[in-house]
C-alpha cells in the first residue's frame, strides 16, 4: 500500500503535481501548476472546556483556512545524463471564522503573501546540487521534515500547511547505489526565528531488506523552542522485511541529542526521542486492510538536575508516510503535544474499499515522560485517549480530500493544566492542482 501513501503525499505536495501541459522548447521544459487548497474545522470543548487560549472561556470555534498557490518547475537537459532544474512558488494565505481552535498559532484576519520554493540545481546520475528555498526531508521527516511552522502572524494559517520550503538551503546528494549520502545547510523560516541546520546523512536502499540510514544534525543558530546547541545523532529504518511474512513491515528511528542549550543558559543537552512501529498489510481480504502499532517515546526534562533532558522536536513534519507523521493525532499532535516529553501508542486501521478512496481509525493514547507539562509540575504522567476517524478521496496526482471527527478524553495531566470535558473535532481538508 506504499503507492497509496505516495499517491496522499503527491496531492498535498503542490510542486509534485503539475496540471497544465507542460511547454518544450528544445532541450527546455517548463511545467506550470496551479494549488488551490481549504481546510475547514470546527471544535467544541477547546482546549478540554478551558477554551481557546486567546479567547478564555471560547468552548466552541470554527476556522477557515484558505491559500493560492501559482508555481512553476524548469528542467534544461543539456545531456542524457545532465539536467540544470530551477521552482519557483508563491502563496497567498488566511485564516477566517473565529481562528485557530486552540488560539496558540494562527488567528482571524492572519494573511501571508509570500515566497514559498525558489531554487536551482544540477544534477547527473551520480551528483546533485541544489540551492534556495526548496524542500528537503530526511526519512519520513521525524526530526528533519520542513523549516516551517505555519503559524499565521507568518504564514497565514496552520493546518493547511501551505509552505513546504526552507528559507534557503544548499543540498549536496550523492548517489552511488545501494548506498547514497546528502550534506546540507538548511535555514527555517521566521515561524522557527530564522534558525540554522547543518548535518550528513547517509542510507542504503534495498527493495528486498528494506532502508537503513544515519544521521548527524547540529543547530547552528536555534532561535525558537530552545534548539539552539543541538548535536543530534540519528540512526533509523524503514520499510524493514521480516522473511516468512510478506505482508509485514517495521519502521523505527532513534535520536541522542547532545550539545548544549544554549537558550537555557548553557545546561547540557542529554536527550533521546525513538520509536517501532510495525505494520501489516492483508492483500487478499476485501478493501486490502492495513494495521499499524506504533510506540513512540520522547523524553521529557527532569527538574530537579542540571542537564537537560528534554527531547525537542525539531523540525518533524507530516504527509510522509500518511496523515499521522509526525503530528501523532488531531487534537494531540496538532495542539498539545509535540514530540518532547511524551510517550505515545498508536494503533490504526486502513483500508481501501476502492480505488481513490481510503477509511481509517486510530486510537492514541498519550503519557507525558516527565510529571511536567512544559515546566508546569502535574501529579501523573496520563495525558489523553484519543480516537480519529477518517475517509480520503484521491485522484491520481490533482485533488485530495480528507473528512474526519477526532474525539480526546483528557486524564489526569490534561485535566490539571486543561479542564475536565472531551475535546472534539470535526474536519474537512481540500487540495486541486490544476
């Protein structure tokens, strides 16, 4: 069910799919593309009855979210093997109705019109080198996915995610086959405070065991969510074959991360964040069901010792292998928490009842690592249940939709530093590229 998950990603990534006819002028080819893209959404009992955090006591919101997205991608084939390649984006983004659910990121009246991809590069069958605003995902993009956040004073909206690119960037790839390695300089918008990444990575592919990589990242310049002194070191795997089940797959990743904090005047970083997940695909029942387990840990700082060990996040991101990477839940994932101190269990069903169309289910269950919620002390490390329900629509590289209800039943730790009532969420997500 891989070309499933890529067929999702092809039609939320706007670059990837390009509608118009492409134009040829001799060894030229321009392909221009038009995104168009809606997220609508409405929750009761924000925030678990305490309201949005802009608007106390706000129980009940609904948020548009609307962007435009022009773009264009070149390709000069100067030879068989040699190609010099340049994008180019644009967006225009808001968000309407009363804002964003939580009121943290995004709120009524936001607008952004910005730059999103602009880029060249070079590339042979051996070497490619690009520069400039582009995308860039290492993995299924756990600690390095997008330098964007998509909060609304910058970008406009939130959910929708409309920017894709980092800032600026310079990628080397090499590929020698099994084996290739990246070497890269990344800068995260303004939502990240104009932060700096620098690392290598590098993997080996192969269809009949599966992909192995590792990793090494260092924060130049943080600038937002203490990253700044980050020294991560990553190892992961993806797609792995277990021999005598055809039908499975199992997925993991584990990162240290040293260095030293240098917004939290200088304690020493020792954290890790790591997950399994294992995956079963049953090809001959009717709909081709899929069941995952995933078990994610991050750990969370403990207040009483000069180190920290609070795990951050980074720059995870989401689409790359389905809807749940890496914001684990509607209501959690999207609001609450996000990848540092936290243990969560993910279990979900998927099946395809036709061509183009997806159902899904998935159950969370959410701890907190440490008894603390961002500094904030609670008694029990129980955060949260969560249940979402979805059903997505295809077709082929242009439109994608997506509708589902998320339902959170807050335990002891949410309930201290929220409130005591069910968080629900009802969702629509639209994107056509002409």
């Amino acid at each position: 069910m891989a070309s499933v998950a890529t067929a999702l990603w092809l039609a939320a990534s706007p670059l990837s799919a390009a509608a118009f006819e492409p134009i040829e002028w001799g060894k030229l080819t321009i392909a221009p593309s038009f995104n168009t893209r809606l997220g609508l959404q409405h929750g009761d009992n924000v925030n678990y009855g305490l309201g949005a955090l802009d608007s106390l006591g706000e129980t009940e919101r609904s948020v548009l979210y609307l962007a435009l997205k022009p773009q264009f991608t070149l390709d000069y084939a100067s030879s068989q093997t040699q190609h010099a390649y340049a994008g180019f984006s644009y967006v225009a983004a808001t968000t309407t109705l009363d804002g964003e659910l939580s009121g943290q990121v995004a709120r009524s009246g936001d607008q952004a019109f910005d730059t999103d991809h602009a880029y060249v590069g070079w590339k042979t069958d051996l070497v490619d080198l690009s520069f400039g605003a582009q995308e860039f995902t290492v993995g299924d993009g756990f600690i390095i996915g997008d330098g964007n956040f998509n909060q609304g004073g910058e970008d406009g909206q939130y959910w929708t995610g409309a920017f894709l690119a980092w800032r600026n960037s310079a990628v080397l790839r090499v590929n020698t086959r099994p084996l290739r390695a990246e070497a890269f300089w990344l800068r995260t918008d303004s939502d990240f405070r104009d932060g700096r990444v620098a690392g290598i990575n590098v993997e080996t592919v192969d269809l009949a065991a599966g992909t192995f990589g590792a990793m090494y990242v260092e924060v130049l310049q943080g600038g937002a969510f203490n990253l700044d002194g980050i020294e991560a070191w990553n190892l992961r795997g993806a797609n792995v074959k277990v021999p005598g089940l055809p039908g499975a797959e199992l997925f993991g990743e584990w990162v240290l991360q040293k260095g030293r904090d240098e917004d939290a005047g200088g304690r020493p970083n020792d954290a890790v964040g790591w997950y399994l997940e294992a995956q079963y695909s049953f090809a001959t029942l009717p709909w081709t069901p899929r069941v995952n387990y995933r078990y994610a840990r991050f750990s969370g700082d403990e207040l009483d010792t000069p180190e920290n060990e609070e795990y951050r996040g980074m720059y995870f991101t989401i689409f790359k292998r389905d809807w749940d990477t890496w914001y684990q839940g509607e209501i959690a994932g999207e609001y609450h928490l996000f990848n540092q101190n936290q243990v969560t269990q993910m279990f979900k069903v998927k099946a395809f009842p036709r061509a183009g169309w997806a159902l899904s289910f998935y159950y969370y269950h959410h701890e907190l690592e440490e008894p603390q919620y961002f500094g904030t002390p609670v008694s029990d490390e129980n955060w949260a249940d969560e249940i979402n329900v979805g059903v997505e629509r295809f077709v082929g590289q242009r439109f994608y939709a997506y509708a589902g209800i998320a339902w959170s039943t807050p335990n002891r730790a949410a309930k201290e530093i929220f409130g005591g009532d069910d968080f629900t969420v009802v969702e629509t997500f639209l994107s056509y590229t002409f």
